[in-house]
C-alpha cells in the first residue's frame, strides 16, 4: 500500500470513529444550495463556505467551469434533490489561466508524463508516447477570471433544462485572502 494510500486511511479511520449524528442526514442537501467550483488544492468549499456534511452539492472541475458534465450534475441537484440557489466560484491564480488548448494538446501529443512549467511557460520533457486524444477536448481554459465567470454564469442561466427562477452568484475566490469577491 502506497505511503499516501495508508495516510487516507488512517486519516478515515479516525473520521469515522467520530461520525456521532451524521449516521442519518437525508440525501438533499439541507441548506439547499449548491456550488460548482475548482478543484484547485488550495480551496476548500467546506471551509470557505461554512459547509457542514449535509449542507450543500459542490461540484468540481478544472476551473470550476460550467462544462456539460457540470451542468448536467447541477441539473440533478435541483430537479432531483431540491437545490435552489447556486454559486459560480472561480479564483485567482487559477492554473486554466496558465495554458491554452494549443499548448495542451501540444504537451499530450508529446507525452503523458507531468510537463514542466517556467516563466517561458509549459515545456513537455517525458519520454512519449504522447498522444493526439487531446485534440478532441475542449480545455475549457481561462484568460480572464471575471469574464469566465460571467459567461459560465452565463451558461447556466440560459441552459434550457435550469428554470430562469434559481439565482446563480458568481464569485472568484481570493487564494491569497480567502475570500470571495463577487462578480455577478
Ligand atoms: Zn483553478
């Protein structure tokens, strides 16, 4: 067993020595919320939002971005499990700022090992083979933090099977503050 796979277990094990009244939460979320946003290490939902288990649907993806499969998830909080209010959180030093389509499907075409970064940007230095499966994803990459969360926001809202009636927020999350500024 890999170093990092027995630290989740322990790490679990005391969890769940401690899982008290939580044996019994219902399925929807009590708070009747939900969040999509990054799956960036630095952010915590639970924390930054002040969630409780039960609380709340957060969905996450590279960029916290309104994708198909996103909306899809956000679709079944709401028709579903009840939700009816959700945030857009993006956030600052976001890595989707840090590369286009291009470069990613260039580093893949290459290689599948972890490129390198510096000041001159990304750089492939595996060993191959690589593949051209990249060509066919839309990264959904982001060159400007507010306007990303204004066309997800965007999305949402006009996406055929979300009701005109749900709030959608946008927000983008401030790595170095922890707080959230909002957009829209
Ligand atoms: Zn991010």
């Amino acid at each position: 067993m890999s170093q990092i796979e027995q630290e989740v277990l322990a790490a679990n094990a005391a969890y769940a020595a401690d899982f008290g009244d939580k044996a019994n939460l219902p399925m929807p979320p009590g708070r009747g919320f939900a969040i999509l946003t990054c799956m960036d290490a630095r952010l915590d939902p639970a924390k930054y939002a002040g969630l409780a288990e039960g609380d709340a649907h957060v969905v996450r993806n590279a960029g916290g971005r309104a994708s198909d499969d996103a909306i899809r998830s956000l679709v079944i909080s709401h028709k579903l499990l009840g939700t009816d209010e959700w945030f857009v959180v993006h956030h600052t030093d976001c890595g989707m700022e840090t590369f286009t389509d291009e470069v990613m499907r260039g580093l893949l075409a290459q290689s599948l090992d972890t490129a390198a970064v510096d000041s001159s940007g990304w750089h492939d230095t595996g060993a191959g083979a690589g593949s051209r499966e990249g060509d066919y994803i839309d990264w959904l990459t982001i060159s400007d933090q507010e306007a990303s969360v204004k066309a997800d926001v965007a999305r949402i809202k006009d996406h055929p099977l979300v009701p005109g009636d749900i709030p959608v927020h946008g927000y983008i999350y401030d790595c170095r503050t922890g707080r959230l500024n909002e957009v829209l």
